[in-house]
C-alpha cells in the first residue's frame, strides 16, 4: 500500500513499513521476485527496494512527469506484444 498522507511505502503482506524517508507520494506499485517497485508522482521516478525490508533501495528510471502505474515483465518470457513507444536506458527499456 502506498500512503502519499504519511509519505511512507507501506508492505502490508509484511505488515511493517518498509520506508518512513525519502518516498513523497508513492502511486503505482509492483512485485517481482524479491523486490518492490513503485512509482512517484512527486520525484518523477521508478525505485525499488527490497520487499522484506527496504533494503537495497535504487532509482530505476528518472525524469518522467507523467509516471502512474508500474508493471514488471520479465524479458526472458515471451508474451506476444510488441511496445513502439519504449525509452531505452542503461538500466533497461521501460514502456
């Protein structure tokens, strides 16, 4: 759960708050594998962490006004659809 009140990334599986700092309002989010990813509407980035205990914490992507959502595929598993309006960056190719 996101909670843009108290600007906190709140991971309620683990019922415990994850991050209490530096997460300003977080909208979209996401899981995959053994990280947590979310989207903020007040940094205009991507980040994840660690889903157990917000550890290992990275800016993804930057520099976004308009992120909302956030999904995670991997790219080893073939699904058919074919993206035209991607941005590739050193860290990967978001959608």
């Amino acid at each position: 759960m996101a909670s843009w009140h108290s600007a906190r990334l709140i991971w309620v599986d683990c019922c415990q708050i994850l991050l209490s700092e530096g997460v300003p309002h977080p909208f979209g989010i996401a899981v995959y594998g053994d990280l947590i990813y979310w989207t903020d509407w007040h940094t205009h980035r991507i980040e994840s962490a660690d889903k157990l205990n917000g550890s290992r914490r990275r800016v993804v992507f930057a520099g976004h006004d308009d992120l909302m959502d956030v999904h995670v595929f991997n790219r080893r598993r073939p699904t058919g659809i074919t993206c035209t309006t991607c941005v590739s960056t050193t860290a990967g190719v978001y959608c």
